[in-house]
C-alpha cells in the first residue's frame, strides 16, 4: 500500500483514533515487568551498559551528540511524548551533553498532549513536538545527531523510504536508535512458533485462558492478526531486512521475544499472579525454553535493541555487541518460502509444566456421507478451533486470516465437500482462501473472481479411520473493518455452512 491512495488515508484516520485516548501506550502487564527485570534488565545491560531504557536512548544520544558536534534529535512517532520527557530529564540530571529532541507524530492530538507535558515539565529547551506523517518526507533541513524509534517503525507502510531518508539525515557519524517489533506482520505468530504455542497451550488452567482484550476464554489461541484495522504491525517483519539491506552498521544488538510475549501481552499477561508460585515457574520455565529455541534457530526472535551508525560511517565497530551471539542476520526469519525448519516435538522440547494437567476430550468422532452444519444449532459446532465468530442460524463466519476445526474420520476418507459464502472485499484484486489437513495444504481457491458456494477439496493423502484432522482455513485477507467501510466491525472471511466427509 502507497502512502497517497484512498485505503491508507482511511486506515490513517483509524490509525489516529485508535491511540486518541490511550493514556499509556507502552505500558505492559505485570507479568511483562516481572520477566523484563528477572531477564531482560541484565541482558541490555550486557550489551548496552545501561540499566533502563531510558539511559539507552539519553547515552546514545549524548554520545553521538558529542561526536558530530550537532546537538539536532529526532524521536519519530513520538506519541504523547512521554518518554522523550523522560530520557531529557534523565540526560539533564546525569549532566550529559545538552540536546533537543524533535519529536514527529502524525496525530494532532499527540502532539498537543506532548507539547502541554513538555510545558508542564519545564522542558522546552530540550524538546519540542511536531506533526508529521513518517510515510512522507520528513520535514528537515539539516542533518541530526541521531534518531530514535520507539515502537513507532512497525506502525509504518514506507520503511525503505523512511531508512533512505535517515541515511541521508544522519550525520556520518550519528546514531539510529530504535526498540520495536520485528516479527510476523500483524504481531502474528510465526508457523513454527504458532505449534509450539498451541502445544502449550492445552497445559495452562483456564484463569490463564482469559482473553483481556477481546473479553472471552482462548481455549486455543487465535493467532489475531494486529494490522487488520490501521496499521499495527502492518510491515514488522519488513523492519529488520530494510536495516540490514540500507547497511546500517550495528553496533549494539539484542533480540528476542517470540513465546514470551504471547504469554505477558495485554491480552493473557495480567492474567498471571506473581505471588503464585506455579505462575512464576511457568514463566521462567517459558523464557529458558524461548531462549533455547532462538539460540538453536528454531524459531526466531520478534524484537529488536539495537543501536545503529549511519552507512557512511567510518568508525562503525566491524562487528557488533550482541547478546549469546544472535547478530541481526540470524534473527532474520526467511519470509519468501517455506521456513526450512519444523517446529520440535513436544518431548525435544524440554519444558516442563509446572500445572496440573486435565486431559483434553477426544476430537469428535464423524462418519462419512453424514453432513455437518455449522449454523447455532448445527452438529458441527463441537469441532470448531480457533477463528469462528458466534455461530449464526444458517453458518458461522471465520474471523481474520486463520480458523480451524478438528475431528477424528471414523472411515476412510479421500474428500471433504465444503458449503461456504465468502465475503469479497470490494474491488480487491486478489483474494484466495487455502484449505490445510494437519499443516499441508490440500488446495487454493481465489474468492475475488466470483461469488464462490464451495467446493469439493480432494485429499493429497487419504485419512485412515481412527486418524484426527486438523482442517484449517486460511485468508490471504478477510475484511478489513478501515478500508471496506460500513458499521459491521468484524474481520469477516468465511461463512461456513456444512462439511461432509466423503470416501
């Protein structure tokens, strides 16, 4: 998507209203702040020689200052400004270098928030705050000392155009700054993390279950997809690949999340109680098995801290500080194939749950020929996975990119007739739907030519009786609530109305 087209000024529009009223935007759960100070803290501190955050930015950037001799910085995508007003303070306090932060936000109400905290905190010699759309050129006319990004770069569309304009900006011997998320677009799970997730999922007790964001119990983790309104996570993993590409020399680097951050988000991390002790040894028991994981590179991590010097520079370190030896280059996630590696088994996996376990029902049981409906009194709601909205009279419509269902073939089975209605996104050029058995994919079909009913899905391999299927239905894109228009809300996809197995 290109920044001067209809659909992005409606996802901007949406983009802005979304943060109107957040009072703290980057505030995390108290599991969040647990795990950061029992890990995180020490990690960057290794590498960066810091204790928080804030120093990481206020040393940064008194440093870079200190060499260029030009005491110009920019925050971009600042919010509010909070914590611009915290790392001036700092800086101030500590007796660093003097220097003045800019801060770019493209919501006039940020910035208006901003500039009365920065008034209220007697700061307006350090800082001051403008508005700015970071998918156009940035309004600057000389170069800067450094940059800073603070999970601002995964709300943006033109990364590569942002990264030349910074080359260009920095001073040779400047600093780019950034922390923010690099992961699947959307904040999605990759495939090989997803299964680990949802094998550790069915261990945890429902308390744990209990989606804070949505308001409902996750019995199987739906793998929401962030960007499908605004622009959350809309190119994250493009952020790391567009760095290493524009070749920003990495001094400093840390990654990782990947399982952690699935656990301590807004939407389960408050759930966890920090004077439980079995909450405690799962969390701990979660990030030594995350940490496994990337140092094997069997999965690979979703945020980055790095520092960063210009291309031009000349005194860049040859190689950079990073932490148990992941460099920017293995944190890369290969995104233009297959992902050559397969998630582990649970027992290679070496975790140990520390909560009693309540063995899961069995799949259902279904017999060939016998259809299933999936409307609110069908037979075929007890299969249902993840992804499904509430079921309707006559269907119940998948929501975002994945949804599944799960049953055991009681015969042997070659076929699956599936009955549908697909939602066809308005003039929408492309808009295909796969159909997966147990993770391979049995068949494609573009929903954007016509108006599709269903379809036949021949098998690859046949289904022996006894075997469970996992069938699984995948959007290349479902509805999009900013760009479709209209008051329905819902990420639509699907609406599924009957499966019948076939021999």
């Amino acid at each position: 998507m290109k920044a001067d087209t209809a659909d992005y000024h409606r996802q901007l529009t949406a983009q802005i209203a979304q943060y109107a009223d957040v009072d703290d935007m980057h505030d995390g759960s108290p599991a969040a702040h647990w795990l950061n100070g029992r890990f995180l803290a020490s990690r960057l501190r290794e590498v960066f020689g810091a204790d928080s955050i804030v120093e990481i930015y206020a040393r940064g950037m008194a440093e870079a200052v200190r060499r260029c001799g030009i005491a110009e910085v920019v925050s971009l995508g600042s919010g509010y400004g909070a914590l611009e007003i915290r790392i001036a303070a700092w800086a101030r306090d500590h007796g660093l270098p003097a220097f003045r932060i800019t801060c770019l936000e493209v919501s006039p109400l940020l910035v208006g928030r901003a500039r009365d905290a920065i008034r209220a905190a007697g700061l307006q010699q350090w800082l001051g705050a403008e508005i700015a759309d970071l998918n156009q050129p940035m309004p600057l006319a000389r170069p800067v000392a450094a940059f800073m990004a603070h999970h601002s770069l995964h709300h943006l569309v033109e990364l590569e155009a942002l990264f030349d304009q910074i080359a260009e900006l920095l001073h040779p011997e400047g600093v780019f700054i950034a922390i923010d998320m690099i992961g699947r677009n959307g904040h999605m799970r990759w495939p090989e993390t997803l299964a680990i997730v949802r094998q550790i999922w069915p261990l945890l007790p429902q308390r744990l279950k209990w989606d804070r964001s949505f308001q409902r119990l996750d019995c199987w983790y739906e793998n929401w997809d962030c960007s499908i309104e605004g622009f959350e996570g809309i190119r994250a993993q493009d952020i790391l690949p567009a760095l290493i590409q524009r070749k920003f020399g990495f001094e400093r680097f840390v990654a990782t999340g990947g399982l952690t951050d699935v656990f301590y988000d807004r939407r389960f991390g408050a759930n966890f109680v920090l004077d439980n002790r079995l909450d405690v040894a799962f969390l701990e028991a979660l990030q030594a098995l995350e940490d496994r994981l990337i140092e094997a590179g069997q999965i690979t991590p979703v945020c980055l801290y790095a520092v960063m010097r210009s291309p031009r520079s000349q005194f860049c370190p040859p190689r950079p500080i990073c932490y148990r030896g992941v460099t920017p280059t293995l944190a890369l996630r290969q995104t233009d194939g297959a992902w050559p590696r397969m998630a582990p088994t649970w027992q290679a996996l070496e975790f140990t749950n520390p909560y009693l376990v309540v063995a899961a029902p069995a799949p259902t049981l279904v017999h060939r020929g016998r259809p299933l409906r999936f409307g609110s009194d069908g037979n075929g709601r007890p299969l249902a996975r993840w992804g499904w909205g509430v079921p309707e009279r006559d269907f119940t419509w998948s929501l975002g990119i994945e949804a599944a269902l799960e049953f055991t073939v009681a015969e042997s089975v070659s076929a699956l007739a599936l009955s549908w209605i697909a939602y066809v996104p308005p003039a929408h050029a492309e808009h295909t739907l796969r159909v997966l058995v147990n993770g391979v994919e049995q068949d494609r079909f573009d929903l954007s030519r016509r108006h599709r009913d269903g379809c036949v899905v021949q098998l690859r391999e046949r289904l022996h009786p006894g075997a469970t299927a996992v069938l699984e239905f995948v959007l290349s894109r479902p509805r999009r609530p900013d760009e479709d228009g209209g008051d329905d809300r819902r990420p639509l996809g699907i609406a599924l109305i009957s499966l019948t197995l076939l021999g």
